[in-house]
C-alpha cells in the first residue's frame, strides 16, 4: 500500500515502514470502505483514466501510430502488467505521461521512478521518456478555466468565493525542496489571469501521523464563515479525474460541513474528458516526442 512508499511518506525508521504501513492501513480499512460506498462502492478513477487514454489515443492517431495505456501505482493494472502487454505488442519506446499537473516526489517521482525500474527488467529494456510536470500547460489552462467558469454559473449570478482544493503532502517534502506547492500557485496564477477570479488554496486528504500542509478545507471554511461568505466554489486543482477527494470528500463531507456553517459549496466538475484537457494531454506527448526525435 501507499504507506510502506517511503517516497510518499516516511513513517520512523526505514526497517519499521511497512509494519506501521500495515497498521495504518488495517485502522483505516473501515473508514475508506465507507466512504467508496456512498460513491456507489467503489472509485469510478480506472474507468475514467482508461477512457482518457482511449480519447487520448484518438487524438494522437493523426500523428503516428500511437498506443496509449494506462499504469497505476497501487493498484491494477501496474507498471509491469502494461509493460508486458506492451512489449507483446512490440512496443520499445515509450513515453510516459503522470496525470499529475504538478511534480512531487510523492507522485510523479515515486510513479516514474517505479515504472523505469520496471522497464529495466525487461529484456531488451524499453527506452522511456518521462514528462515531468505541466502546471501551466496553455490547453490544461483553457480546460481548467473553462471548468471554473461552468462552476461559477450554478450560482446565478451570486458572488461565490473561489476555494482551491489541492491533495496534502508532508510539509518536510516542501522543506526539502518539492516544488510542488510552487507549482500549484503557478497553475492558480494562470487560470486567474483567463477567469479574473481569486481564490485561496487549501490541503485536503491528509492521511498519516505526520505534519501536513494547511489550511485543509475545514479550517478554509470555518474562516470564509467567519467573514461571512455564502457562496463558496470549490476547485479541485490537482485532480484530473473524478475520484473519492470530488465525489466523497468534496461533494458530500465538505458541502455538509459548508452547509452547517451557512454556507452554500458548489464544486467545479473535473477535468475528466473535457476536449481542452485531452488537447493538453496530446500536446505534451507530441512536443516529448519531437523532443526526443522519435516524431
């Protein structure tokens, strides 16, 4: 599970990671159970990561021929079951793509860094090109702007305060250097310069006994309370697709919390299929392969 990765989070001593990895897991087992059945029992993410891929493919058909998969990092299909299927395929090359607009080591560098050491394994090994990040990608700008916009309707006119919503990370990441929380204030400047709607930036979905960036969205609403906002939309800015963090976390714990507070939360939809996201997705492989000279 995600806890024994030392990339993600460093739990005591290295010998000790996994035995507390198993123990947080075990405690937190019922807890998540319950929340993948108020979304109908489980995530809709591999469905929506396979779509993406398949549109991404469409898109991509234009340009050479392209085969699109997908890997996940803790769950199936992993990097070395697509990396099989591929190489019975005859694919050597390969560029690898993280749905993570935003580069931590956390994410993109434990996904990377596990799927090249799967490659490695393989006989011949494949070749692999990685994107790092793309925070500011203008077509995942236009996407993003678009879904803030389409957001902001469903209040009517009313002013609604622009809320952020960025998945945690340890702060002792930030204090070694991850650039990730500079990469999200980049992505916020953008968009804000095609919407012209400020916003502030929370944390969500902590897990573990370690310190988190803050505010997460409960300290973020009890404030907005406090100055008396009514209307606040909430952005989920590091999330490309549907997940428990939106439709669990978002649309139901959090919009309960507003609603307790006085407060009417709304959630811009996500990225998902939006033509401008899948754009953005077929422009970064088409310049990475340019870059490398495989195009």
């Amino acid at each position: 599970n995600l806890f024994s990765d030392r990339m993600i989070i460093r739990l005591g001593p290295a010998f000790m990671q996994k035995t507390i990895a198993r123990f947080i897991a075990r405690r937190r087992a019922p807890k998540s159970a319950k929340s993948y059945a108020k979304i109908g029992g489980g995530s809709p993410l591999g469905r929506i990561t396979a779509d993406q891929a398949q549109a991404l493919e469409k898109e991509l058909s234009a340009f050479g021929n392209f085969t699109v998969s997908m890997a996940m990092r803790y769950w199936h299909p992993r990097a070395r079951e697509t990396l099989r299927a591929l190489q019975n395929e005859g694919v050597q090359r390969i560029i690898a793509l993280p749905l993570y607009p935003h580069y931590s080591i956390a994410t993109t560098g434990s996904s990377v860094a596990d799927l090249m050491a799967a490659g490695q394994s393989f006989a011949p090994a494949f070749r692999i090109e990685a994107i790092g990040s793309w925070p500011v990608q203008p077509q995942y700008i236009k996407a993003l702007a678009k879904t803030i916009k389409k957001g902001a309707e469903l209040f009517g006119g009313e002013k609604s305060q622009v809320v952020y919503s960025a998945h945690s990370l340890p702060v002792k990441f930030i204090r070694e250097g991850d650039p990730y929380v500079e990469q999200l204030k980049q992505t916020i400047a953008a968009v804000e310069a095609v919407t012209g709607m400020g916003g502030r930036l929370c944390y969500q979905s902590r897990s573990g006994p370690v310190e988190w960036l803050s505010p997460s969205p409960p300290e973020t609403l009890a404030e907005l309370a406090k100055e008396g906002c009514k209307n606040v939309l909430m952005v989920p800015i590091s999330f490309v697709s549907d997940h428990v963090e939106t439709l669990y976390e978002i649309d139901m714990l959090y919009r309960d919390m507003a609603h307790d507070l006085g407060i009417r939360l709304e959630r811009s939809p996500s990225l998902n299929l939006e033509p401008e996201f899948i754009n953005a997705l077929q422009e970064l492989i088409l310049e990475k392969a340019k870059q490398t000279g495989w195009l």
